[in-house]
C-alpha cells in the first residue's frame, strides 16, 4: 500500500469514505426512529434529540476544526476525527437509554467536524488546479450519494438487523478509513507554524448552538420568548464575533474576511445553504408522504428515491470536469434550475392515487440537477483559496451549509405542519388527505428558495478552464510525508 502512498486518487478515495461516513448518519437516522422509541422506551423528543445534537455539535464546530486542521495539520485533525467518530460510533450501538445515545451522539458529532473540513483543504492540497474539478466533483457526488443513501441504507439496516446497525455498520468503514490515511494521505502543512484564535473558537462556537438550537427546537416550543431570545443572544454574539474578528485580519483570524472579498466564494456558500434548503425540502415531505400516504415500508421509499441517487453519483465527476473545461457557472445554473423543476413536477403531480414509479421523471430530473451542482458549487468557491486558508474556507463553506439544513430543516417542517394542521381542521378530511394537501405549499417552499440561487449564480465571474491565479501548487506548501 505504501506505493500509493501520496497517488491523488488514493487520497481521494480515502477522504471520501470518511466523508461518507460522516454525511450518512445525517439522514440514515431519521428512518430508525419508530424503532428507538419502541426498543429504549423513549419519547419522540427523547429521539430527536438524537438527530438535533449531532447537527448542533457539527455546525457548531465545523469552523474551529477547519482552522484548527490548519494549525496542526489537515492529517492530523481527519485521523483523530475518523477515531473519534468510530468509537462513537461503537458507543451509540451500545447505549441502552436516550441519554446514553444522546452522549454518544455527542462524541460522535465532534468527530465528524474534525474530519470532515480536512476533505477538501487536503483535496486542494494533493491536487493540482487543472484537476481539481474533477476531485471536487467527485467529492460532491459523495455529499449527494450520501444524503440520498441514508433512507435506503437505513430502512434496509432497521428492517433487517435493527436499529443499532446503523451505527455499528460505521465500525469497518471507518477502520479502513483509518488504515488508508494513516499510509496513504500525505501530511501536508503550511510553511510556517500557525496560531488559533481560542476567543473567535468560543464566540463562534455558542453562537452557532444558540441559532442552531433555536432553529432546531423552535418549533417544538412553539416559537415562545425563550427561543426568540435565543435568536437575539445569537445576533448579538454574531456581532461580537465579527468585530473580535476585525481586530485579527492581519493576525490569522478564524474567519479570514479576505475569503468573502472574492465573490465566488461568497456567492457559493449563500448558494450552499439554499442547496441544503432544497435537499431538506426534497427528503422530508417526500418521504412522509410514501411512508404515510402510499403506507411504503422505510426500505421501500428509500428504494423509491435510489435511481435518482444512482444518476447524481454518475453525473457529479462529470459535471466536475465540465465546470474545470468551461467554469462551473452555468453548470451549477442548468443544476439549480433541473433541482427547481424536479420539485415542481412533484408538487404537481402528488396526490393518493398515484405510485411511487409515477414520481420517477420528477426524481431523475432532480438527481440531474443536484449531480451539477456539488461539485462545480465546491470548485467555483474554492477557485481562488489560498492552500494557507483551506481549512477555515472549507470549514466556514460547511458551517454554512449545516446552517442551511437546519434552516432547511426548521422552515419546510413548520410549513408541512402548519399546512396539515389546516387541512385536518376540514371535517372528513383524513390524515393522508390532510398530508396530500400539505405537499404542494411545503414543496413550493425549496423551488423558490432553489430559484433565488440559480438567479445568484448570474453574479458568479464567467471563468474558461484552466488553473486558478493565485492558488499554489500542491508543491508550493512545503508538504512532507
């Protein structure tokens, strides 16, 4: 194995399982939470907060690890988050009550930000400029295939062996993750040793839990004082932050503000998190709706929305090297608009006589659309990153995304449950009725926020292929193995 030993695409593949893994547990979760309740005995809220703490520990934390795998070295930080995640993986398997769970949901969110910014800083670290297209793609198809596989994955694993398998399933993965990095991922690392900023970390970090908390539980206490006090506590903070950060731009700041003076960059992550938006939009309705419309078993609706999984995977390297050929403008727009209109003709044709194969043009054609745009949204941020700063990009470009599917998470739910609530208030009007009648206003909600960055990429720089003007080389940053 050591031949290989450095080999970009061995690099890649390794990084790509880790980030799997990571991206995975998001969404495989949601189908195993009948099954929770019934075998710990717990109550929904219990539950859900094993899906809420492992968003809020990641969006919290994903820019301090994105800086932090600057300082001690990207290496470093994705070994010790995939050993982390692993044995936390292990440890939720194993729980025997919510709190247990929860815990180890804790941990195991820790582990995913450190490792997961590490993936595109050592990406752009190992790849030279006129590839990295391609890579990026490829790693975009992992964040598609992963949200999608999640339902399918998870409904096969609760209906077949239980519950707990979903986490136990991480166990060999990340040990052959582990294995590959630690022989096959070079220690890359910038010329000069770096400083963290430990305020910037803590401003940052609560934050992100007030907004995120507040996001997350909002619903669930009915929007009271407490949680808009949160949202304030969390603009307030925001505010700090940014002028702590102000003071520490020549200092190495957390949040280098130099990133969002290049407007690719600062177009892509608002892009990214109306993308989550879209990709929230997608699996939650339409999942409710075969699971409690057309009474599909998890395995089955996870089944329903493979093909459009298969068609984003095949299509995300391609689309890659497209945007590395021709700039990935109008591929992410041709993206963006087919996610749009896949969304739509679902919203139009969903109703309870149809069958799950009728949504298939729908689906595909949103696959389509999300198999152009990971890869080429990554590519366009990241065009003009210093190596030096990949980490907090990176860190920051995910951060925002975590934001987006909380946001995502919080607005089409409310809306879903708002539309059904008002529908069953209608006498005769049954639950699957009542969900039929929320599906056009909850998908409505994804098209047009999708919409709005189709019509933002118009703002991103029309660039041919070719290599970046101020991105170094890989053999630039003084990498040793």
């Amino acid at each position: 194995m050591s031949r290989w030993r450095g080999n970009p695409w061995a690099v890649l593949l390794t990084l790509s399982l880790g980030f799997f893994m990571t991206l995975l547990d998001l969404t495989a979760v949601n189908v195993a939470i009948p099954s929770m309740i019934d075998n710990l005995h717990a109550s929904l809220d219990e539950v859900l907060w094993v899906i809420n703490i492992y968003i809020l520990v990641l969006a919290a934390l994903l820019i301090m690890f994105g800086r932090l795998g600057d300082v001690r070295g990207p290496r470093t930080m994705f070994i010790g988050g995939v050993v982390l995640f692993t044995a936390a993986s292990v440890l939720c398997g194993l729980s025997q009550d919510p709190t247990q769970l929860v815990a180890a949901r804790t941990l195991q969110g820790l582990g995913a930000a450190a490792l997961m910014p590490q993936t595109m800083t050592i990406i752009i670290g190992t790849f030279p400029a006129e590839r990295r297209g391609v890579a990026l793609g490829v790693w975009g198809a992992v964040a598609g295939v992963a949200t999608i596989a999640g339902p399918t994955l998870g409904g096969l694993l609760v209906s077949t062996a239980g519950w707990r398998w979903i986490f136990f399933v991480n166990v060999p993965i990340g040990a052959a993750v582990l294995v590959m990095a630690v022989r096959l991922v070079p220690d890359i690392r910038p010329g000069h040793r770096r400083k963290l900023d430990v305020v910037g970390v803590v401003l940052a970090a609560v934050t992100l839990v007030c907004l995120t908390f507040a996001l997350t539980e909002g619903q669930r206490y009915d929007w009271n004082v407490g949680v808009w006090a949160l949202m304030g506590a969390a603009a307030l903070l925001l505010v700090v932050f940014l002028l702590h950060q102000r003071t520490r731009q020549r200092d190495e700041p957390l949040l280098p503000f130099v990133l969002f003076r290049d407007r690719d960059y600062a177009v892509m992550s608002f892009v990214a998190a109306t993308v989550q938006v879209g990709m929230l939009g997608l699996f939650l309705p339409v999942m409710i709706y075969l699971q409690s419309v057309l009474h599909y078993s998890a395995l089955t609706a996870g089944l329903v929305m493979a093909p459009a999984m298969v068609v984003s995977a095949v299509l995300s390297p391609f689309s890659g090297r497209l945007a590395d050929r021709i700039g990935g403008k109008y591929v992410l727009m041709t993206g963006l608009t087919l996610f749009a209109a896949g969304l739509a003709r679902l919203a139009l044709i969903t109703d309870a006589g149809r069958t799950g194969w009728e949504f298939q043009p729908a689906l595909i054609m949103s696959g389509v659309g999300i198999g152009c745009v990971f890869g080429p949204m990554v590519t366009v941020a990241m065009y003009n990153v210093e190596p030096a700063t990949a980490g907090a990009a990176s860190g920051v470009l995910n951060t925002i995304r975590q934001v987006g599917t909380v946001i995502g998470s919080a607005a089409v739910g409310a809306v879903l449950q708002n539309r059904l609530a008002a529908a069953l208030r209608d006498e005769g009007v049954t639950y699957e009725q009542g969900v039929v009648h929320a599906m056009r206003p909850t998908l409505a909600l994804p098209v047009i926020v999708i919409a709005v960055g189709a019509a933002a990429c118009f703002l991103v720089r029309r660039r041919q292929g070719g290599s970046p003007s101020t991105a170094p080389e890989p053999a630039e940053l003084g990498a040793s193995a």
